[in-house]
C-alpha cells in the first residue's frame, strides 16, 4: 500500500478517487497518491508535473555531462544558462513550475517562519517569491515586521493578480 494507486476490487461507482483502465480494471488513490488531487493542501500535483516536463527531466538528466564540464544542465539540453527561457518559451511548463515552487513555500513557509527570529528585521526579501506565499506566512507569524517584498521576474509578476487596495 506505499505506492500511489491501488487496484479496487468490485464495482465500487465511485468516481471522486478512482480512475479506469483498459479491461474495466479499476484502481483508486491511497493516502500517498492523495497528495497529486487538487484539492489536496500540499499541492504536491504540480511539483510531480514539472518533474516530468522537458525543462526539468532534460536538463537533470545530464547530471553526469553537467559535473564534468562545469554548466548548467539547461546548457547541454537546451543551448541555454538558465531553466528560465525554457519556461518561457513554454507556457504550460512555466505555469507548472510557478505553482511548483508557490507550493513548495506553502509547505515549508510555517517551518521558515517558526526557525528564525525575525523581529530584529526592517525588511525581507524572498528573492523569486513568485505571488509572495513565503513572505505572507512569515508577515502573519510575525506581526510587527514592517515590511516583506517577494521579487521575482517580470514574466512571473505579470501573471499575478493586482495587489487588494489597503
């Protein structure tokens, strides 16, 4: 029962957790593959898609080329330096790479928040802080901060929502 799916047994109707294969074999998530539905909290469904996606799966499987020259992986995959044109020139992936990584610090932003003492701090900064998951969780835990900033690129702000009016 570790993996992500189980194969069900009977004609259970259910369709919320299931899904069908060829031959009517019907199989249903178990509690880890919970984490891949979309309204589980973690949001761990679009870490697993970026994984698997070109950018990522191209890239990280040059490891071995990447240690002995010296570059990035996107260089002997792609020609480039960075993952990011990569993500821009796909905007499916892009999409899925920028909810990866907002989920990632909504999973570990209580962590961030709770390990460090930031009452001595004027103002932080999350560096690629997408829609700004991370500097929220650690404004709300520490409620006299007086500012947090999340900067990112021009291509990850310009699909944001507008900031509420105060």
């Amino acid at each position: 029962q570790l993996g992500l799916v189980r194969e069900e047994a009977g004609d259970s109707e259910s369709a919320a957790d299931t899904y069908t294969v060829r031959g009517g074999r019907r199989f249903v998530l178990t509690p880890m593959g919970d984490v891949l539905k979309d309204d589980h909290p973690s949001q761990m469904k679009y870490m697993a898609i970026t994984f698997g996606l070109p950018g990522h799966a191209d890239s990280q499987g040059k490891l071995y080329e990447c240690v002995k020259a010296g570059v990035p992986g996107c260089k002997f995959a792609f020609g480039e330096d960075s993952i990011f044109p990569v993500l821009d020139r796909d905007e499916f992936e892009g999409r899925a790479f920028n909810q990866a990584m907002s989920s990632m610090s909504l999973i570990q932003g209580g962590v961030v928040a709770a390990s460090y003492e930031f009452s001595k701090c004027k103002k932080i900064v999350d560096v690629g802080g997408s829609k700004g998951t991370l500097i929220q969780q650690i404004l709300d835990a520490h409620p006299g901060l007086p500012l947090g900033i999340s900067l990112d690129r021009k291509e990850v702000i310009d699909t944001l929502p507008p900031a509420p009016a105060e």
